[in-house]
C-alpha cells in the first residue's frame, strides 16, 4: 500500500516508467475506472427492474406475438442464466486446467477475463438499445446476453492459452466483443439470420478470431521442433479439467435454449440434449479407435464429446426430429477427433497455427457443420412442417403485405406485420451468407488484433515463461518451500499422493 | 483416421478378427449407430415439443386434476431436471473418484455410460407411450424419466467398479434398463405402487442388480487373502470424491420431486432435506463411534451421509411429519455405516461379493428400509390427514362406482374416475409385494446378466488390470515422462504440492 | 459395533470416562437425537406444504400487496435456493480447502456443520412463527431461511479454521445461531430496517462473532512469531479452493435476491451481478499493484473477488444505479485486497486476532461498507425514484393514519395500513443502528462464547494438531503406505503428478 500510494503522491503514475508487471496491473485498474464511467453515463435500470415497470417484450423484426398469450414472467430465465453463467465461468475455467503447471492461470484467468467482459459486452449490447433517455436499459437479458458474449473472447483464448499475458487477453476480449456485437447486430438485425445457440456469432466467430490471433503470435518465432516441455497434461490436472466438461455438456441445452420460448425453447433443449449424448459417445467410440492400443484419449474426452451443443447450435429450436440431432451430434464427434488426431498437428507444423486447447476442433469445425445444418434446415423448412411456428422461428418468411398474410394471421390468429417475403431458399442462402461473413470478419479482425497485442503496453511473454503459472501468481518463497520440504522429509520421499498416512 | 478408414475399405472390419480393445470400440460405435437407427424409427416430437401444440397432461391412471387449476408450464420442471442431471454426471462420477489410480476413469466411464444410457433410456420409456402415429412422443419428462432411469445402471457400476472393462458395463447398462422399465412398469401401472423418488424402482433394483453381478464375477476367481494394493483411496482422490458426495446431497431434494407437483412436491423437498441431514450428522456421530481412535472415516462421510436421501424416497411426498422424516434419515445415517463396517467384509469373505463403493450400504439397505417405510405410511394413510391428496398420491384408493365416489368428488371438486377402491392395508400390502418383486427381479436378473457379461466380446480384466486408470487411458508414454522427470528433477525431490516455487 | 453396543449395555456411556474424541462423537449423537425430539414437539407442515392449503402471504409489517397481483407460486424459489445450498455447502466448503494439509476437514466439516445447523437454524426461526396449534410450519421459505442463517457460523468457523475441533464448532454454531436469530428477529420486526442480503444480520455478525472468538482463543497461546508450518496452500489445494470462490461468485445474485419479488428481485440481481464483477477485477488490479513481483495473490483472488457480493448486500433492491453498483463494488475489492495486505498482519501481531480465512477482510470490512451504503442509499430514497415501491421496500416509511396515506393507497391501487412514517433520515438512522447493535451483539456474544468453548466437553487441539486433518480423520496405516510406497517406487522418483505413464 505504501509504495502503491507513495507512486500517486509523487506522480510516478507515469505508466511508461513502470515495469511491464506494474504498468499491466495499472492498465487493469484504468480500464475498470473507464467502464464504471461509461456504465455511469450510458446505462439505467429496464423496465424488468424498474419499480413503474409497464413492460414491452423485447422486439423482434416482424413478429409480434398472439396478444392474447400471457405475458412471460421476466425472472423466468434467471435459472437458465444461472447454467450459461456456470458454464462460462466453470465449465470454459475448468475445461482449461487441464495444463500441468497453468491450472491457476485457466481458472483465474477465466475469472478475471470474465468479470471484466461481462461488464464491457453490456456496454456494447447497450448502445443498440439506447433509448429516449438517452440510456441503455438493464435487465436480465442483458445479463444473459453477455454471457454468452463472453464465450466468445473465452473461445479464442483457448487457442491462445498459456503463450499470453492477462493484458493481451483482456485487450484481445475488448476489442473482439466490439466486432462480435457488430457481426451478430448485422446477422441478426439485417440478415434476418437464424442462430439460436450463436453457434456462427459465438463459436465460429471467437474460434476463428482466436486462431488468426494465435497465426500473427506464430509468425515471429521460430518453428519448433519438439512441443513445449510443459504444454502436456497431468493425472490430476486432467481430473480438474473433467469438471469443466461435465459442467459444460449438462447445461448445454440452457446455452442453446435460453433466449427462445415455449415449444421452440423445450425442442431446442430436446434437441441439443441428444445431439451433444451421441457426440459424447461417438468422441469415445472414434478416439478408442484412432489412438494407441486403443484405449481414451483423454483430450478427446474432455473436448470432442461436447462437440454436438456446437455442432446443433444454429438449428436447436428447428424441425430436424430426434434423429437429425443425433446424426448431427454423431457427426460432429468424428470430425472433432478426426481434427485432433490429424488436423491440428497440420496447421501447427504447416500453418504454424498454434491452438493450446484445439479449439478449430471443439468451436471451429462444429461450427461451421452448424451453419451448414441451420441452413439445410431453413431451406427444407415448410408451414406443414412448423405451423405457425415457421413465422416466429423465420420472421423473414412472414409474407409481405396481401392475401397471403391476412390467411396466414387469420388461420393462427396471429398480428404479423408484413415482412420480407423469403422462400425457404433465400432464408438458407442468408443463413450461408451470415456464416461466410462472420468467417471472413473473424479472421480479418483476428489477424489485425494480433498486431495490436505486440503493443509493449500488453507485455508478452518469452519462450521460457509460456505455459507456467509461475509467471501469473506469486508463490510461495523458494526458502518457504525448503523448510516444510525438510519438515516433511520422510513424506517426501513417498508419493505426495500417499504420504498423509504418518501421523 | 488412416488405419481406421483403410479397415473399413479393406473390409476388415470383422470384429472376431481384432484386438480387444479395438473390438470394444467398434462395438460402442455400432450401438450408437443403432440406437440413431431405433429412434429415427420409433421417436418424434411430443406435444410439447412441438409447435402445434394442443397439450394432453400425461396420464395418471383414475385421478384426473380438478379442472379449473391452471395448467403447469410444460418447462417449470426444468430446473429441477438440470439438478438431477448434475446429481447422475457430475454427482455419481466424482462420488467414484475415490479410489487412488481410477479417478480419469471413474469420471470418464461415467460420462460414457450416462450418454449412451440416457438415449437407451428414452427408446425404452417410449416403447410403452408410442401413440396412433407409431412414434413415442419426445418431451421434456422423457428427459426426466431417462436421468433416473440412468441411475440404476450407474448404481450397480459402483459395486463393480475398477473390476470390469467399459463395454462390459455398457451392456449390463441396456440389459439393466430393459429389466429396469419393464419393472417399474409392473409397479406403478399394475401394481398402483406409489415410489416418489424411485427408492424402490431405482435404487434397490439398481443395488441388488448390480451385487449380483458382481457375485458371478467373483465365482471365477481365488478368494484374496487380502486387498487389491490399488483398492483405496489418496488423499487427492477423497476430495474429488467429496465434490461428488456435496452435489448428491445438496440436489437429492430435486431428485426425489422431480415427478411431484404442487404442495406434494413440496412436501418431498422437504422432507428429503431433513432426511439427508439427519442421515449426514448420524453417519459423522457413528463413524467416528465405531472407527479407530474415533476419528471420522472418509468413506462413511462420502456414502453414508447420503443414505437419508434414498431412506425417504418412496415416502417423500407422503405426510410422514418432519419428525418422520428426520428420523428414518437417523436409522438410515446408523444403518449404512454399521452396515460398512461389518456387513461389507462379511460379504466380502463369505458370499465372495465384492462392493468396490458399497452400493449395499448406500443403496441397498436404505432403499429396502425406504420400501418399508413408504408400506407404513401408506398403510396409515387416512383422508384425515391427506384431504384430497389421498386420491392424488394413491390413484389405488379411489373408491369404485358409487355412493362414496360422489360424494369424494363432490365435497373436493374433483373428478375422479372409479378405482381399485383399496384399502390402507391393502395399498401397503401392494407396497411391499412391488419391493418383494423389485429384489427377486433384480438379484435373477443380475445373475443372468453376470453370466453374459463373460461373453469374449465385452472383454474383459486380469487381476493386475483392475483399479488402474491405464486400462482404459491412452497416457504420456515413458520417454516423455522421463524428459519431464529430468527437467524437473530439484522440484521433484520434494513433495509436487509445493514445488511450484522455484521461479 | 461391538464396543459400541457394548457400551451401551455396561451402561458404560457415562460422557465423562470416555476418551476425548469418544466423547465428541457422542455428544453429537445426542445433539442430533435433541434436534430430532425438538422438531417434534415443535414443528410441522405448513400451509405450502400441506395438502389443504389455503395460503397466506408472509407476513410483512404495514405492507399489503396489492390484491389484484396474481399469488406466487410457491415453489418458485425453489431454483434460487439451490444456488444458495450450492453456495453454503460447495462454496464455503471448497473456499476453505485452500489449506494445505486441511482440505478433507474443510470440506468435511463445513458439510457437517451445514448439516446439523441447518436443523438448528430451522428450529429457531420455527420459534418465532408457532401458531394456534402450538407449532411451527414449515414451508421451502423455512429452508432458505435456514441456509442463509448457516452462513453466519460458516463464516465464524472461517476465522478459526484449523484450530479448533469440531465439537467446538458445532456448539459455537448452536449458540451463534440463537443469537443470530434474536438479533435479527429485533432489526428486522423491530428496527424495520433493510437488509436484502443479510450483510448486517449475517456477514457482519457472522465476521465479527467469529474474529471475538478467535481472540479469546488466542488469549491462553503465546504469541508466535512464525507462522504454523501448516498454514499455508498447496499448488493443488489453491484450485480446489477456486471451487469454492467461483460458485460463490456466481450464485452470489441469488443470495441477495432470494427472498424478494419481482422488480425488486431483479434488480438485486443486476446490482450483485455488477457489484462482484467489479470487486472481482479491482481485486486482480490491486493484488498485483501490492504484491511482490506485481503478480497476483490466490489470497486475494479466492476471498476479496467475492467481496462486492457483501457490499452490495443491505442494498440490493434500491435504486442505486448500474454505477453505484459498479463503484461499491470496486470500492470494498480496495478495502478487501488492502485488508488482507496490511490489516491482518497488524491484528494477529498486535491485537493477537488470528484470522485463518481472513474473514474480516471478505466479510467484516465489506459488511460495514455494505450497512454504510444501505443507510446512506436510504436516506437518499425518495417516492420519485421509487414509486409505489417506497412502501414495498421501506414499510417503515408508510404514513400514519391520515390525508398521505390515503392519497398513496389511491393513487397506487394499495391498501397500505398506517405505518410508523418515518422520513429517509430516520430510515437512515435506523439502518446505522442496526449495524451498530449488530456489532455489539456479535463482539459481546462472541467473547462469551469463545469462553464457553474452553469447556473441556468440547475438547481443544494442541500447538502441532493445528492445521492437520489427520486430527479428524482415519487416514491409511503407515505400513500400508509403506507397502504401496514400495509397489511404485520407480514413480515415486519423479513428480507424482507425471507417474501414471508406466504402465
């Protein structure tokens, strides 16, 4: 406190003169100070968390919902935020320890990239909705909506893990959630493109991102002919990771299904239930065959079995029956083993694409058999098939104003106002479209914010510090560990694992 | 992918031809293939689930709800669902753990099996709902039913565990639940046995079924004069254990009222609550009476304190008083761990089963005490005490046409079809003869399971294979560890829990 | 079993000629056996848990919802009181596994503690509800009632961590509780005051009861001057630990929000959600800018991320904005970070206070600012910012009989019945009273019984059992260690965490 003070009192401030360390924790501390000023001057409560709440639903484009259907209490997806928010902060955080020496840096990287974003992607979702008042209103929504954000920096911190400092990642997470929100409010708002589990938004965009990120951190050093001593697993750090993955696979139905509704929310749940099941077990089934004496491999396990929530994402409130979830879960599992087992040693040694946790495997590839799939489905959809539901699911395909549309609002006794008039054909190619250019945004910006965390201003780390907590998190003195290391001699010598029984 | 791929053009995929553990994969491929098949055949959207939903409540036999109250959510169960879906993954898998060298499996196999299982699930439950379309309606409760259904299996791979190869326990797992639905069918829809939280159905049968396999397995081998050196647990390994036994505690409410509704589910939340916590202090008080020293053993707090949830399942929604409830959780609490201190060796050394988790004492003979429990209350049932419950939680006792019905379904508003016309005596009487039943059923079912289980294609362990995590894991190879050894070697003449602070 | 029946019957039960741990282990079966006897007597189903219920409202002083607002369901909160039991048992649990060689006692005994207290907690909230019939009703508020009430001696016992057995534990939280509960029986029902997430009536007085107890435990010691060789944390213990801070830190919303409704409730939940992320990144900022080296600080990282969730706590659901959310968040993670840095060194060495948790500086300091912003927010609370919600917050504000409340009852459609009228300033007053009254009562209350705790019934550690979960629990026999220690010795040579690739 002394010095911490004592810098402020003879204005040592000056964030060039500090060691990278320093000048990182006082970014860190600037930046938090900013967004407490921009919340201040741009965000207010909703009408949810207003006393004089006289509620509006949030909109859609087009479609306005049966009047006579009773309104959603708005605390009702608060159990639904609670799983996508376990999973972000959970399931990605314990998902990455699965490093021998970087299990510290995993989760509480995760922790503070997430607390930080959150607050940053409200921001960014607010100044879309910025109304009369000249506020961004906050409700529950908002919260969940950031979530998810979230996942997206979290995503392509993964193909960066361990070879970073916090400030690369939390710089890299600011301006990704800037382009993110932007893409998203494009497909969304002018594509008209259907996403439910943001499986193009979020998994393609922060997959893609991160590996274009990790491409311009490749460039400047050399090839490698042999991995990092300490890029590799251990017996109990791949137990901890094991957390995250069951975290994630049980609350995946929630990610993919909170923001949707009735029938459509409960067939998104059913759908991804049994697509991310058939991918578990066929990641087991495939990886058993493709590995040595073939047995598990537990990278498999902790990241190809989760591959059917992505891989079902766009789709999840859709038509494609029990079926066409599984096959696309099933699916999805071979193609993520297959991408660990051989594609990923590819585009390491020929790319010189460097992705710690394989996430061109578990984000990457899924999300892109997921547009694929979204638009198979769009273009295959018919009111035979979705009733009504075909208008609420694609409000593109709402008719514009004629004959067509007065039956369509008499025979359903809906208020639809005119729309786009889309065939089944034109929602697929839109859906196809929203995925090519959510592709090509991510590596774009990706490729440029990789040239923007070389700034000296983030730090970086050299060859020797990469993969280690030490680099993170004050530990224990070396003389510390000698004297318990003496004290517990006798211990020491059994394994650490068997050594509580003296006493 | 290369070998993989060229097997199948080669067409050498005749499955007598390959290695154990290839032929294993295989198989776990080919199951999940069939189980797509079967349910692209029998399983579609329910009602609701899918757009054009005109809901039909699901049926209970003779009670029909009053019919002016409100129709529930068809997603209010949602929440509760995700609670028992932590209890069966994260819940079951952690809580094996335990032992010192199996943790990567005890998680992983449980995942495996719970993914295939809960498909299998859903083909069984629905075989017996398939409506005038020939499909079984998805919803929801499917969802439901197929988690507890999932737990039986999960509970007979606790006595079996360490001792058998994964498709061994894939197998046992579509056997079990075949026998499994089929029982639980006679129960409730013939036998009109009430079973809130499964006590009977799930965890007796599940117990029972899987001592019995574990009873063929022991016949082939010597009795062991004394353990396995990899039966136990370390210290690492009995606090990965505990993250399983606290999300089985906490969640045991949600598992026992899942099904229930109203202030029936409540009363279930309840008193599971105060079942689990009495069954949780006792088993601290007597482990620590009956242990060495009087210090507390960790397997007691592991199992034990659980066994409350299982004492009160049957009788949960039933109007046992708080007092009821703390208490059967007390008998329950004593029960299990005398039951692990004296009656698990004895098996062990006389009736050559072997319990690797002691499902008996957590399983069996609080599920057992459960049925008996649930047969008194329902033998002291009166109209006094339960109002119009009484024909809500025993649909048996519904008098049959007449004077009495008219006058039930007047003074309550109801409308009630005529039934069995049960008395109190009569209803606990069926009670115990489902029990009865349930125990037969699952010790000739397990024994004839036990003996498939030696078929050469489900594979199987030596001796020196079981409790041993490399059986089924792919992990570092010898020269890699050795690299690692010698980079490291001044951290690791100390213990590896405080190595980290050479930096 | 054997002796311990035998006992029983040579009537050799006697609690004074039984070995310490013998003794403790007893006594706890009687107190269960008392517990049981109580709720008995005094407990039963109440109207939400009963078939016949006709329900009636909580109670609350002066305020009277509107009639036309349609009733709760009941059951609603049943998902937000999972996130609480999650956070009482996961959470507090896994935060104190942190120890190095204390995480089996740390899990075990919170989950013990949680267990036996909640029965206790549920007691004594029962006595202030007995109704005609003599008892007191149950319902699933009791239990959410119950939990957060635990959280006090949680909270206590994270001061004395690792000194103490646990019989002293558990007869500190029998008597914390009785005072627990009279003191917010008198701020509540008495005082009117506010206190949504109980950061008065449960941190504050849990935090300063515990650090009183602490004190007169360090009263007989001399004072040291090392640290305990044992009291510190492992690599691994460091993220069993971060179970435990990153549950809390999620489920913290539902906390302060659980017993709310409505607009109310939300709101708490956004300005938690706020509170703690900013607390969350201050503390990283801090922890770094303090630290040797600038790096962070798990200390920190694991207790003063959480303490915005404590800051924010009196004043949840007012209307403090986005921004006052963020700043008192960022606000108590300065304090907490400096806290640990500076305040506890100077508390142990001069005040002889021995915090082994730093709960002063999670929950102590944070309370106190939480108390100081509710009472300045307050008397800040006018019915512009409010509306009809004034009333609903603060009753105490509602007006005597007269021209104003009939004004307010007409123009907000409410039928308030005359209340004390007191202005925002003396809303203000009170809530600092209430904060002053509360330490009082904890430090008093918290002297007292740290003397009782003295009674040799309760039995003490000496020096060396300090931090040594081989105090309560049965750990494998030397020669057993031995044995397998002997088994692998060739991976014994190397790092524990790199020896399963042998095989």
């Amino acid at each position: 406190m002394g010095n911490f003070f004592n810098d402020f009192k003879s204005g040592n401030m000056g964030i060039t003169k500090m060691s990278g360390e320093k000048r990182q924790a006082t970014l860190l501390l600037i930046i938090q100070i900013c967004v407490i000023v921009l919340t201040g001057v741009l965000v207010t409560y909703g009408p949810d968390t207003r006393p004089d709440s006289s509620r509006s639903r949030s909109a859609m484009p087009y479609y306005v919902p049966p009047t006579e259907k009773p309104e959603t209490d708005p605390t009702s997806i608060y159990p639904m935020y609670q799983d996508v928010h376990v999973m972000i902060f959970i399931g990605f955080g314990f998902l990455m320890t699965f490093l021998r020496r970087y299990g510290q840096s995993a989760i509480g990287l995760t922790f503070l990239l997430g607390a930080i974003l959150v607050q940053v992607a409200i921001l960014c979702d607010g100044i879309f909705k910025i109304g009369d008042n000249g506020k961004a209103p906050l409700s529950l929504d908002s919260l969940l909506n950031a979530d998810v954000a979230v996942a997206a920096p979290l995503i392509s911190m993964g193909a960066l893990l361990g070879k970073t400092t916090y400030m690369q990642l939390i710089v890299m997470g600011i301006i990704e959630l800037v382009i993110y929100t932007l893409n998203k409010y494009i497909g969304e708002q002018h594509l008209l493109v259907v996403d439910d589990g943001g499986s193009i938004f979020v998994h393609a965009f922060g997959a893609y991102f991160g590996l274009a990120v990790s491409f311009v951190f490749g460039l400047r050093n050399k090839p490698k002919s042999q991995a990092h001593e300490l890029e590799g697993s251990s017996y109990q750090s791949d137990i901890f990771a094991m957390i995250g993955t069951i975290f994630l696979w049980l609350f995946w139905p929630s990610f993919n299904s909170a923001t949707l509704h009735g029938d459509e929310q409960r067939r998104a749940i059913v759908n991804t239930l049994l697509s991310i099941a058939a991918s578990c077990v066929i990641s087991f089934a495939v990886s058993a065959l493709v590995s040595k004496r073939n047995k598990f491999d537990m990278v498999h396990v902790q990241n190809s079995t989760l591959a059917g929530g992505v891989a079902i994402g766009t789709a999840a409130g859709m038509m494609c029956q029990p079926v066409g979830a599984l096959t696309i879960g099933a699916i999805s599992g071979v193609i993520s083993v297959l991408g660990y087992k051989h594609l990923t040693p590819w585009m390491q040694n020929r790319l010189r694409i460097h992705d710690t946790c394989g996430v061109h495997n578990l984000h990457g590839m899924p999300a892109v058999l997921a547009g694929l799939f979204g638009a198979l489905l769009a273009g295959l959809a018919t009111e035979a098939d979705y009733n009504y539901a075909l208008y609420e699911i694609f409000p593109a395909r709402i008719p514009s104003l004629g004959q067509n549309l007065t039956e369509i609002n008499n025979s359903y006794q809906l208020s639809l106002r005119p729309g786009p008039n889309r065939t089944a054909g034109m929602q697929a190619s839109y859906q196809l479209l929203a995925l090519a250019v959510t592709l090509v945004v991510a590596i774009v910006s990706g490729l440029v914010t990789g040239l923007i965390l070389r700034l000296p201003l983030c730090g970086s780390l050299t060859e020797e510090q990469k993969f280690n907590d030490s680099v993170n998190w004050e530990i224990e003195s070396e003389d510390e560990v000698q004297k318990i290391s003496n004290a517990n001699k006798d211990e020491n010598s059994q394994s650490a694992e068997v050594a509580m029984g003296h006493i």
